[in-house]
C-alpha cells in the first residue's frame, strides 16, 4: 500500500494509513473534509458491494446517532459497544416484524441489515455517531412514519438506539436525525445490483475523515458489517 500515491502512515495507529487523495477507485469523495483513513475507504466500499450481492436492489439509510446529556459515555468502552447493541436491537425487532407479518399469513422479504458507523467527536468534546443501514428494499421501500410511536422502520431504527442507551422509549427524543430529510439532498439511496454507486459512496466517504476522531481511548472510531472475503 505505501506505493500509493499520497498516502502516510497514522503515527498513532500504524496499521491505518492517512490518505490526500480526491478519489477512490474513481469514484469522488469529500476531499475537502480531509485527509482520510484509507483503510476506512476500503471497507465502506467492500460493505456497498457485500450489500449488493446479498439483495438485488437496496435501501441505503443515512442515520445520525446522538448520546444524552446525561450519559457518562467514557464508560461505554467497558462492556459491549453502543453500537453493537443498536444493530442487535435492531435485527431482533426486523426478526419480531417478520414473525409478526407472516403469522398473519403474509410475506416478509428477510434482509440482511449491512452497516457502516464512524464515532466524531464535537467541539465540546462529546462523541456523536454517524451510520449507513442497509436492508433489503423488499423488505423496506422507505423509512415510513417519523414516528417512533409509529410502526415504520423509522420507528424501530430509533427504538433500537433507546434499547442500545438503556432508555425507555420517548424519554429522550432527538437522539435519532435523519439529516438531508429537510434538506436538498435525500438521506435514502435505491441501489440496483450492477448499478453505479457512486453518489453513495461520495456520501459515505465522508465517516472516513481523520479530523474529529480521537485515538487512544481503547474503543473503536468506525466499525462496518462483516462481509465474507472475496
């Protein structure tokens, strides 16, 4: 890898490489927002194509995950991650949904929930996380309701993140943003197997940024599904 053009050992991680460039494999990323981690580049690309060769269409869902104020997250690290914890929540109420749906004799395309998450850290010192779900667009064609009373995937993606935190539902609203909703550019994407990606990968490249990230700390800055090797 160091014959790479523009590319420098993490001098606190030698196993990450910091990356200058504007692109990835030709696709474009939000060098502005650089350096990058390569290695981070190089998984969100493999989760993309992990994804689609798991569904033929998929549903990619931008999410940003938020901690209470009240959450003394430098105890996190002990014990499982937060986020583990949401994706295990989240699978387990697609699970009971899928039960559900089919005990009333209808039909329930299954997913495979693929996943990308990186951890930044605020002005303030507090760490935030930013994530991309994707499932199977059969199985969900959109995010529904904004409601999470509701029974939409909105509603599960933000009762897992309450389950993850140890909160009862309700008692800490705003703690799941889907950012771009309100805005000019979508926070879904509907991929077809063999389509370009692009666009997606633009958008994601952006959890692959070396500045907000803290090391040191004995817990992960960014995480992806696994993906069965090639």
């Amino acid at each position: 890898m160091s014959n790479l053009p523009y590319l420098e050992r993490h001098h606190q991680d030698p196993n990450l490489w910091i990356y200058y460039g504007r692109e990835y494999n030709g696709m474009p990323i939000v060098w502005q927002r650089g350096p990058y981690i390569y290695n981070y580049l190089q998984r969100i690309d493999k989760t993309i194509q992990g994804a689609l060769n798991d569904h033929t269409t998929i549903m990619a869902v931008r999410v940003d995950l938020r901690l209470p104020s009240q959450l003394d997250w430098m105890t996190q690290p002990v014990g499982r991650p937060i986020f583990s914890r949401f994706i295990d929540s989240l699978k387990a109420k697609i699970e009971a949904r899928k039960n559900k749906t089919e005990r009333g004799g209808s039909r329930f395309h299954s997913t495979t929930v693929h996943f990308v998450w990186a951890r930044e850290f605020g002005e303030q010192g507090k760490p935030h996380y930013h994530c991309v779900l994707f499932f199977n667009k059969q199985s969900f064609k959109s995010l529904g309701e904004y409601n999470p009373q509701s029974n939409s995937l909105y509603s599960m993606i933000d009762n897992a993140w309450h389950s993850a935190l140890g909160l009862e539902i309700g008692l800490a609203d705003g703690l799941v943003c889907i950012p771009g909703r309100k805005d000019s550019y979508s926070p879904i994407y509907l991929i077809r197997r063999g389509e370009d990606y692009s666009e997606l990968f633009r958008r994601v490249s952006y959890f692959a940024k070396l500045p907000t990230k803290r090391f040191g700390l004995n817990s992960h800055n960014f995480g992806t599904s696994r993906t069965p090797c090639s």
